[in-house]
C-alpha cells in the first residue's frame, strides 16, 4: 500500500462520485477552493485516512484492508455503470414507443376526422402528448449518451 496506490484511488473515487463528503470538504476549505489544489489535498488527506483507518484493525495487514476497499470500489462501480446502463435503455425504449404512439393516435385522428367522430381531439391530443414525451426522451436519450443537443 504505497502512496501512489492509495492517490489513485482517492482520483478514482472522485472520479465515479463515491468520495468521502467530509474529507473533500476539509479539502476544499484547505485549497481555497482552486480545485486543482483540492483534488491534491483530497488525494493527501484521504491517504492519510485509509492508512489511519487499516492500523486501527490489528492482526490485519494494510494490504488486506486496502485490497477490500478497492473490491468495494470495483462493486460500486460495475453496480453504477449497469445502472446507467438500464436507465439509458429505459429511455430509448421510451422514445421509440412514444413515436410509435404518436404515429398510431395521429393516424386514428386522421380516421376520426375523416368519418367525422368527435374523438378527432381525443386522439389528437393523445398524439401530441406522446409526441412531446417521445422528444423528451430523444433529448434525455442524448444527453445520456454525450451528445448534448443543445449545446453549442
């Protein structure tokens, strides 16, 4: 468990959002708040934590300790990216089955207009709704997938 060991993983956790809130804020306070500082200070002060927390359990060695916060680093990970992962498939089916919707009550309004049934604005309301939810979910959809359509 050597130094830069343990500052990678303190990168890492930054990285994927699980750091220690109470550390990076100790950190912040310390850099004043440029953040390339804070992101060193927190590597320094989280080291210093892991190292403390380890000599805490005796008859274990460092190593062991520090092995099984990266195993729970990797689980929390690999949970979070499958998540991600669900969520944003989520959305896609959602776009396409809202196109889909949209098309089919755009196309029973036309047939309600044409054989003058007074569901004409039911199904075209129903329509437009699924409409704004189908773009809803392409501009999600994209966003999810780093494609921002509407940055600059």
């Amino acid at each position: 468990m050597d130094t830069q060991e343990l500052y990678e993983f303190a990168d890492r956790e930054i990285r994927i959002g699980t750091h220690d809130r109470l550390i990076m804020a100790q950190a912040k306070e310390a850099s004043g708040g440029v953040d390339a500082v804070t992101r060193q200070k927190y590597w320094q002060l989280r080291a210093d934590a892991i190292r403390t927390k380890a000599k805490e359990n005796p008859g274990v060695p460092d190593d062991l300790y520090f092995r099984e916060l990266v195993a729970r680093m990797n689980r929390e990970e690999g949970g979070r990216r499958l998540r991600a992962n669900l969520v944003g498939w989520m959305w896609v089916l959602v776009c396409f089955g809202s196109f889909c919707a949209a098309a089919i009550f755009f196309w029973a309004a036309r047939s309600s207009f044409i054989h003058s049934r007074d569901s004409v604005y039911t199904f075209g309301g129903a329509g437009v709704g699924f409409l704004v939810l189908a773009i809803i979910a392409y501009v999600v959809t994209k966003r999810d997938a780093g494609e921002d359509p509407f940055a600059d």
